[in-house]
C-alpha cells in the first residue's frame, strides 16, 4: 500500500491530490507556498478549479513542511516550469523540489515527474538531483517514471478524469506499478511511451502544435482583414472539410502553450537543430499585442481605454503569461487613460488598475481579450451605457459578432 | 436544363465531368492537351484516377475544339494553377481558358470557377477577362460564382462524391441554382460561403493548414532523432490526447500544398501583410530535400543509389511538384550513379533514370520516398537481394519499421 505525496500544488497538483485522496489514499499535499497552503487547509482553490464543497469531502494532509514527506513513499512533482523574462526555460523550482525530496527519499520508492520538461531533463538532470542528495541509486534503490500533465484549465469537458494519460518509467515493473495507480485515478486510457524521452517529446509537440495552428489563424487573419473579409467567415466553411481544424485567432497566454515551445527551442539549440517555424509561430503569436495595439493607436486619439478580460484564457482566473497584460502595459507606456476589468482574474488589481464594474463609463476604447461567460451575455444596452459616442471597439474573441448596427454609433472591429 | 461544359481535364475537371454525365447531363470535356483528349476518348485516363470500365459507361463529348464550348450554358472551370520557377503564382492558363471561353458566354451563362485562387482573383480578374470578351455584363447578363476543388487525389475515402462542397456566387440566384446541380452531384453538404472571397481564401487555408502542420512534423523530427527518440513514438502516444492531430514528417509534394501557400504568400505580399510563419512553413518543407540528401552523402561515399518512390503521394501516379524528383536532380548533381524506381509514377523515364525492378541490383543507398502499396509488400527477402553488403536504407514515410535486425547486415535509417 502506498502513501502519496503530491509536491506542488496548482492546477495539475491539487487535480492529482485530489483525486487520490478520492480514491481513499493516503495523500500529503505539499507546497512552499504559505498562502495556498493556508487556503487549501480551509479548502478554498483560488484557481476556481475545484469548489469548496468538493475539497470538503476528501482527506488531503496540505503543508508546507517538507518533513511530511518522509511519511510518503510515491509522490507526484507537479512544479511549475515556467520561462524568465528572456523567454528561456526556468526549471529552477522544479530542481529546489526534487532537492528538498532527494534527502526524504527511501529504498523502493516510486517518483513520477509531471512537469513539463524537455526530452532528456528527467533522465539527465533530475535524476542526478534524486541519486545525489538520497545516496541512493534510482533504477535499483528507488524508482523513477515520467507522466506528463494534460490537463486543461477551465475546460469542462476534459479533466484529470477523461484524458488518456502517457506514462514512462525506468523499467516495466515500475511502469507497471504506475499505470495501476493512473488506472484508479482516471477512467481513460493509460498508454505506453517507448521512453521517458519519447513521454517528454509528446508533451512538448502538443502544446506546440497547438501554438503554431494559433499562430496560423493569427497570420491568417491579419491577411483576410486586410482583404476586407472576416476569418470567421472563412473558417466556417473551410471546417466542413473532414480534415480541417477550426482554431481561431487570438492572445495566446498561460502556463502551457506560450511556455513549452521555448524548452524545446532551447533544447533544440543546445543540439544545434534548427527549429525556424517553432520560433517563428511563438513570434507570430506574441506580436498580436502590437497588432491590437495598433489598432488602438493609429489613426485617432485612443481616449479612455478600457480593457475587459484580464485571465490568460475564457472562464478561469489565471493571469500567467496573460497576453492582455502585456496589453495593458504597452498600451500604458503610450496613452495616459488605460484601464481594466475582470470579474475573475486572480490578480493583484492595483497592478493592473482595474476598476469594478459600476465605476466604469465614457469609455472611448474598448478592447474585449477574453470570451468570459459573463461578457458574453453582456447586453447591449449595458455595454452601450459604458461607452462614449464613436467609441472603438476591439473584439477580439468576436463576442459581440453582429451585435451593433450604424444606429449604435460605435466603431466595431473583428477580425 | 442546362448543357455542360468543364473545361480543363485534370483530376478535377474529370471528376466533375464524370458526375455530371452519371447524372445524364449532356456534358463536354474541354482540354487544349491533344494527348489527353485522345486518351479521354478512349476512356484511358492516365492518372489511374477513373477506370477504363468507368469511363466507358458515361457519355461525355471530350474535345479540344474551343467551338464546342458555344454548345454549353454552365461552365466549370478546373484549369491548373501552379508556380513557376520562381515560386510565383503562375495562372496565365487559367487566364487563358478564361479568355478562350469568354468567346462563346451567352446571356444567362453560368460559369463556375473551382481552380485554386487567391482571394479577389476572381472578383478582381477573371470577370474583367469574362466581360471584356463577351461584351456583356456580370451579374446582369452572365452569372459568375466559384467553388473551391477539394479532391484529394489517392484517398479512397473521400472523393467528389462525399466531400462537403463550398460555394459561393456573385448573387443569390445564381448562388441557388449553383448548389442545385452541385447537390446532384454530390453526396454531402453544399456549404454557402459569404462572397466568393471567403470561399477562395478558405480553400487556400485549408491547404496552408496542412503544409504548415507537416513542416512541424519534420521540424520536430529533425529534433527526435538528433535526441535518439523516434517522433513516430512520440506521435503515438501525443495523439491519445483528444486535440492531437496526428500529422507525420514526410516529403511534400503535388498541385496543392506546396503550391497554394505561394498564393497567398504572393497576394499578402502585394497587401502588404507580412506571412513569416506560411513562408517559413514551405521553407522547412522544402529543405527537407537537403536533409536527405545530407544524410546521403554525410560521412560516407553513396555508392549506387536508388530511389524507390517518384509520385508525390501514395498510390497516385501524379508526379507534379514532387520532392523525390528534386531529391534526384540535387543527389545526381553530386554523386555518380542515382536511379529511380516507380511503378505507377507517371512520368518520362529517362529523365529520372528510371529502371525496371528487375534490372535493378547493387544498391548501395536505398531511399524509400513514398509509401506506395506494393512497396509496402515487398518481401524482405527481395529488398535484400537489391542491396550490397551494409547498404544504407533511408525510409522516410517508415514503412520498414522493425523490419530488419543486425542479421541482415543493412543500416536502417528513419525518423
């Protein structure tokens, strides 16, 4: 019988948590951070991820005292490895973890990565982190497997639970041992990776495929806009061929999909391989800001700007890598009245001036980044009251897509 | 009851052709290539596309006589566009077929476009050629709307028959009576698009979409081997992901993908719209043929080299465009002896060194281009008789795979 121990808990920590904890295992909970720790004790997610009353119901041992660990003999690492401001992979966090692990790790003991690593970080560094602060040797003291997290934030259809999951490891009886485990978590298939590289390589080639048919619907649509016709328009018929794929436009931001393609650039470089369209569809993606900035520049005087939709995608509260801040920032380093709204966003307000909703009017620029539920219903009227004569409008998730007629008096724009 | 005329006699326009006469149109087949028309006369059609027995139970009028064409009153047009050398968009033939037709439209004519266009081409230049020949007027005494072609030559499954067919026309009855007779011709959807530029620039995206997602393909492959790891392992566990598209590396070739992108590299261009991803999507594609080639000639004498794959697709004898052909010219400009093997490829034999399976022995470089169906079936007993000692087998679409050990004294390479 095991005793687990997820260390690190966001999004993909706290699913993992809980759903052993469902299960009836024993699970400690482990993160460096105070806050989250002291909200999870009194089972409040401020991702907005899992409710209250569902943390409720289950037994999950939250700390931030890594001693609780040598209780455990499986754990899941489920660290954030983000990028630094120079856009290069930062898989600091992820190494301290597997360093405050490698002095509580035991003989048999099973540990399974789940952050998003370049191929070859597991086996190559992290490794080498668990065998020298242990003492031990993995493959034969201790065992390691990689299973990389795919989960979806704000995405109600696909979670933890349904998502087929990969799973790797050092040899067959630990991929063994760790497919039962996944095959309680989830009702959904567990696949085989040939390797714990082959694991990493799939996580990365995800994320990154889905980045580059962004970028395309991105390029795409500064094309068709200039040529006087709505990509929405042309992907409503282009998607009734069998083998097309509907992505649309947009900010690309988050923790996943504006992330992962720079571990494998990075990767990529240190083997001298080439990698142009990778590279290229991360700058594509990133220039949208100045794009929509344009927008709001050229031509006119920008007035008062209100930017609605601070979260890095629809319906969640997470701002990471939020291209609707870098919005904001650049826009306020060029206009003087720029202002933000979002009912949901996890962030520090004052960061972002963000306004409530009642203190907003004589709007002059509105830029809509995100297609939150409850701008969606907006009604018009409303939206109407907020905004000066002439205002502009910036759609850019089309939200209000055939909403305003020329009696509007608003300037409407959308790819 | 409208009299037919397709005009252009490729794989489209024949298909069109055919389905108009299974449908007892009167229908003519209009080609300027004398050769093909004496074929088409004598049900033969070269591209393997339409059988013999096929052919001979419709009755369409094939001829290559302009005059023919003032029997029509709805025209098709499936007119090549390619690139010329320079990878420009080269439709002097369509502007041609245009101009020749142009001549005969009568009032209340219906002409049909389905050749690959950029978005405006059309509106912008092919009615100016319509009107200027005819002396009439578009929209007022003839009625021009465009349907993109969307067949995709070799694929069993969906054909002309069961593709969703986008249309769109200069108004709304023509529009109607357009999705008409394409709703006899068809077994699937007709889908309006909103002006004839969304459906030119959708079908140009739906060719895009695909090129681009084959560059990541090779580009990520390049990076798997180079890290020891097969993107043919990774692509089987990535696509347990619900959103995975499992597109593979692999050469691109023919009249579309390689082809389209250049359209609307060419019109963004004149827009002054910047398309790096689209641009650096064909530029990986292309090089593909380099990377081959250097892991020919890299570190080691080729000796005798066969390629095994001419056409730019399976099973299809369409040789247009096709990288094994630029494979051969670039690896004859640097080594001795290259030859070339296809049985179904059409194409003029002595220009690619073309050998008869028999004749052939001694390989020292093996290349597998293409995954042809009875290359697919070749024993391994056979392929081994082909090559010497330590032979080099590159097979890039993996047909191989697991088929040879350290016993058969080869060196197998795949991505």
């Amino acid at each position: 019988m095991y005793n687990f121990a997820v260390i690190g808990l966001g999004y993909v920590g706290l699913r993992v948590a809980y759903n052993l904890a469902k299960n009836d295992y024993n699970v400690i909970g482990f993160d460096i951070n105070e806050k989250r720790i002291t909200e999870l004790q009194n089972n409040y997610d401020h991702n907005l991820d899992i409710n209250t009353d569902l943390l409720s119901l289950v037994n999950i041992t939250y700390t931030n005292d890594p001693e609780q660990l040598s209780k455990a003999n499986f754990y899941f690492i489920d660290i954030d490895t983000p990028i630094n401001q120079q856009r290069d992979p930062d898989i600091t966090a992820l190494k301290k973890a597997c360093e405050t692990l490698s002095s509580y790790i035991k003989p048999n003991d099973i540990i399974v990565i789940e952050s998003t690593v370049a191929p070859g970080t597991t086996e190559d560094i992290l490794i080498e982190i668990f065998e020298c602060g242990s003492q031990l040797k993995s493959g034969k003291d201790f065992f390691v497997g990689y299973s990389p997290e795919r989960i979806v934030p704000g995405d109600l259809k696909h979670d933890l639970s349904n998502t087929a999951k990969i799973i790797a490891a050092q040899n067959k009886e630990t991929l063994h041992e760790i497919k039962k485990i996944y095959e309680k978590l989830i009702n959904a298939p567990v696949a085989l990776a040939k390797s714990i590289k082959v694991a990493e390589a799939a996580k990365i080639l995800e994320n990154i495929q889905r980045d580059i048919n962004i970028a395309l619907m991105n390029e795409f649509a500064t094309f068709t806009k200039k040529m006087d016709i709505s990509i929405y328009d042309v992907i409503d018929v282009a998607k009734t061929k069998w083998n097309f794929i509907p992505f649309t436009p947009g900010l690309v931001g988050g923790h996943c999909i504006p992330v992962d393609p720079y571990y494998l650039i990075s990767q990529a470089k240190d083997n001298d391989v080439e990698t142009p369209l990778i590279s290229t569809a991360r700058e594509v993606n990133n220039k949208m800001v100045d794009y929509i900035s344009h927008l709001v520049l050229d031509n006119r005087s920008p007035g008062k700007v209100l930017i609605l939709g601070l979260s890095y995608k629809q319906d969640i509260a997470d701002v990471r890598n939020s291209l609707s801040i870098a919005l904001y920032h650049l826009l306020t380093s060029k206009t003087k009245t720029v202002m933000t709204h979002d009912p949901i966003a996890y962030i520090d307000k004052a960061s972002v001036n963000m306004q409530d909703w009642e203190q907003i009017n004589n709007i002059d620029t509105l830029i809509v980044t995100v297609a939150h539920e409850r701008f969606k219903h907006l009604p018009k009227t409303e939206l109407l009251k907020k905004l000066n004569p002439n205002a502009l409008i910036i759609d850019i998730p089309n939200i209000f897509h055939n909403m305003f007629t020329e009696n509007d008096n608003v300037k409407y724009w959308s790819f």
